[in-house]
C-alpha cells in the first residue's frame, strides 16, 4: 500500500504547484547535524538497514520502550534482525507519531520500497534493503549525493582534530562538510572533576597552560581560530537558557576558576555566572570571526539517573524544559550588541510555548546589516514534527518575516534523515497553498514559489555564504 505518493501532504492545486515546481528540486544545506565526519572520510559502508537507521535513534528507541520492548532490542546484545524486526512490529503502532511519516518516507527516496512496514514485511524488507547496502551507490557519500545535499555542517568540540574534514576536503569530494563548533564541555562547571579532565585535553588542543580564567579564553580563542581556517562558519550550543547576572549577583571570574580547578563544587548561582563569562567571551569571538552562533534553549536532559547509568546521555531520556527565557537572553543579546559585537544568531526553542517569546526576540536585534540576521530557528526536537512546523511557521509569519526564514536542518545522527527536509518543504507549501485557497493570499505563483526556494534553499546560502 503507496500512502507516501508525490502529492503526500499537499492537499490543494497551489500546493503541490509550489511544492513540485519551486520546492523540490532545490539543494539540501543541513547547517546543523551531529552526523560522524570519520563515517564520511571513510565513506562508510553499512552491512545492514539496523546499522545504519536504528542505531543511535533515541526517537524511535523511546517508541519502542513505550511499546514494551525490551532494552535486549534496542541498545542492548540481540541481533541486527531481531532488532529491525521489533521495530517493525513497532512501526503499525506509532501512527500519528511522525515517526510513521518518516520511517516511510525513508524507506521511499533511499530504498524505492512502497511496503508499509509491518511484522509481515519486516524479513523481505530487511534482506532487500541488505543487498542494497552493499552497493557503492549505497556508501555514506553516495546517499548524501542522492538526496541532492550541498553543505553539511557536522557538530564538532573545540579539541576535535577535524581531521576527517581535512581528509573530506582533500579527496575533493562535492559536497562541503564543514566543522561546527560546540564548546558545551568548556563551560560544563557542574562536575568539577570531569570539568578539570576536559580542561586537559583542551591544553594540549591548543597547546596553552589552562591555569586561570583569562588562559581559557585564550586557549577557545586558539580553537577558534584553528576551526576557522578549516572552513567553519557556525558555532552551536545546548543550554537550558542563557545566563546573565545582576548586578548583585557577579561573582569574580578567577576565583571561580581557581575553585573548578580544586575540584571544589560550586553552587548554581557560580555556575551560571561562570558560563555567562564564557559564553559573552565566546559571542565577541564568533562576531570577530564573521561566525553564526546558534543557541538550542529549554531541553531537560538525563532525567532518568537509572538509564544513565547504564546506557550513557543521549539514549532517549530527555524531555522539554519549561525554563525562563526571554529576559536573560534579551540581557546576552544586548550586551554584544551595545558594541556591536552581536553575530548572526539562530536561536531554538524546544518548548513550543516559547515560539511567540523567539519570533518576537529576534526583531529586536535584526539591525538592518543582514537580511535575517536573527533567525527564529526551525522546530526543534520534540517539535520537529507536522504540528511543531505548523506553529513555528505561523508564529515566523506572525511576529516577523517568514520570507527571510534560512529553512530546516535535520539536526540527526542518521544518513537517512534527508526526507525530513522534504517533509518540511511540503509542510510550508501546503500552508502557504492553503492561504491563498482561502483568499487570504494572491495567487502569485511567481512571487511566493520565489519565496519558497529562497527558504528552501537560497536564504540559508546567502546567510552562511557557503
């Protein structure tokens, strides 16, 4: 049964006109993904469909565990086909969760399979998909060139090599894949004795003595200047908000360092003024640099200590924050931007409620020296579906300017991610088709299919000068 077909969430004429003549057809830029630079240098192959689209998805991990799945079946000791085979006896029951749309969308563009994935399936599909794997044309670098990709932006630390990206470059493959730099462990105060282990691999990174606080800055400003020259345009962080002090509460910066560096806890208040210092650091650096800096805000991570302690972070045990947002973040903003040190900012939320609190932020740093210079980034996470889209897109239009929106990432682990930038070019045509069916918008095809490819494809282009 075909329910993926070419007129897949299009449901009116103007729709699908903008969807199949302006949408389409453009090129992927996906300027945030946590893709494995090292899978690309080696263009790896992958021996089978679980290999490649079920390990490391904590989406479809937390589904199966909703469903009574075994943890044996999931990050556990079964085998690659018994776990395709639990997920595809999972797959029938995840209706409405975009997992369905996706898992089958995936299945379409990457493997030509028009099946529903279902128990009585899962055998014929696992060995086809199988054979196809171990054909070149099935290699990392081959399936991001079948979906058309331009630019990948991977998420790297600030003591990466980037070596993979240098052998990339080198080999002289088409597609750009740049480093982006995620400086999270730099400011991660918390534990002071994993904090003090990081601290070491950043000395020797940059080669400096990390012994107070002025030296750290200058050993990230070494990192920055070394991820620089190999290509990197964009910074990223995940942090449940920004930090900024009042008055009352500044603390002095090198004697918090020197606690950190006892291995002394600090208390909340230290901590938070400890990352405001780095990251205000950090900002005046990436504006320096011509870098976007990119801030995903309001994720509760780790809650369960159990699964922590046994599968690690990043197993499918987060959930959405519901943090303050909007006065620290207006203060961080501010700050650089009283001197003219704000770079080209992205901001996310992962909390939908925050949506109208982003789309009214960024129209009070846009300056006029960028078109777009502050994004309300695209749904995020747990909003990263057909409704989440829905309501980032309207709360754009509403509160800015949806025309000079720099479009979806796929922000995944997985090379069989890229369809989720077609499910959102569809999202967005439909809506923009569904306007002009209500005589809400002319029926411009021109105009607004111009509109489309820009988000698509040309605003994200111009905004990073890839």
């Amino acid at each position: 049964m075909n329910f993926i077909t070419e007129d897949f969430l299009l449901n009116n004429d103007f729709a699908r006109t903008l969807y199949h003549d302006y949408a389409k057809e453009q090129p992927i830029i996906d300027y945030h993904c946590h893709l494995s630079p090292l899978d690309i240098a080696n263009n790896r192959q992958f021996k089978n469909i679980t290999n490649i689209w079920l390990d490391g998805d904590h989406y479809k991990w937390r589904a199966m565990r909703t469903l009574g799945i075994d943890e044996k079946y999931i990050t556990g000791n079964g085998s690659d086909e018994e776990k395709f085979n639990k997920w595809a006896s999972a797959v029938p029951y995840t209706m409405r969760n975009p997992l369905y749309h996706w898992s089958h969308l995936e299945l379409k563009r990457y493997f030509e399979i028009d099946q529903l994935l279902t128990p009585d399936t899962a055998t014929e599909i696992y060995a086809a998909i199988s054979d196809k794997l171990a054909d070149p044309s099935y290699h990392t670098r081959a399936l991001l060139t079948k979906m058309q990709v331009e630019v990948i932006c991977t998420t790297d630390d600030p003591i990466d090599s980037l070596e993979h990206h240098q052998k990339i470059k080198k080999d002289n493959y088409k597609i750009k894949v740049l480093p982006a730099f995620r400086p999270d462990k730099a400011y991660a105060v918390e534990n002071p004795v994993d904090y003090n282990t990081y601290l070491k691999k950043l000395s020797k990174a940059s080669s400096i003595e990390i012994n107070n606080f002025a030296a750290l800055i200058n050993a990230l400003e070494n990192r920055i200047n070394y991820f620089n020259t190999n290509g990197c345009k964009l910074s990223d962080h995940g942090l449940e908000q920004l930090y900024y002090p009042d008055q009352a509460d500044s603390q002095n910066i090198d004697q918090l360092f020197l606690k950190v560096k006892k291995q002394e806890k600090l208390n909340k208040q230290e901590i938070e003024y400890f990352k405001y210092c780095v990251l205000i650091e950090l900002g005046r650096f990436y504006h320096k640099n011509n870098w976007t800096q990119q801030f995903h805000l309001g994720a509760l991570r780790n809650t369960n200590d159990r699964m922590l302690r046994t599968l690690g972070p990043d197993t499918g045990f987060d959930s959405i924050g519901d943090f303050s947002q909007s006065r620290n973040l207006a203060k961080y903003l501010n700050e650089l931007d009283s001197t003219n040190q704000l770079a080209k900012t992205i901001l996310y939320n992962v909390n939908p409620n925050d949506n109208e609190v982003m789309a009214t932020m960024i129209g009070n740093f846009n300056d006029g020296s960028v078109k777009g210079k502050i994004q309300f980034g695209s749904a995020w996470w747990f909003a990263d579906q057909k409704d989440g889209m829905e309501k980032q897109i309207n709360s754009l239009s509403n509160l800015g300017i949806l025309s000079c929106f720099i479009g979806m990432l796929t922000d995944s682990r997985s090379f069989l991610s890229f369809p989720r930038h077609e499910y959102f070019r569809r999202i967005l045509c439909n809506l923009i088709g569904q306007d002009v069916k209500n005589g809400e918008l002319p029926a411009d095809e021109k105009w607004l299919g111009k509109i489309v490819s820009d988000i698509c494809y040309r605003n994200a282009k111009n905004y990073f000068n890839f």
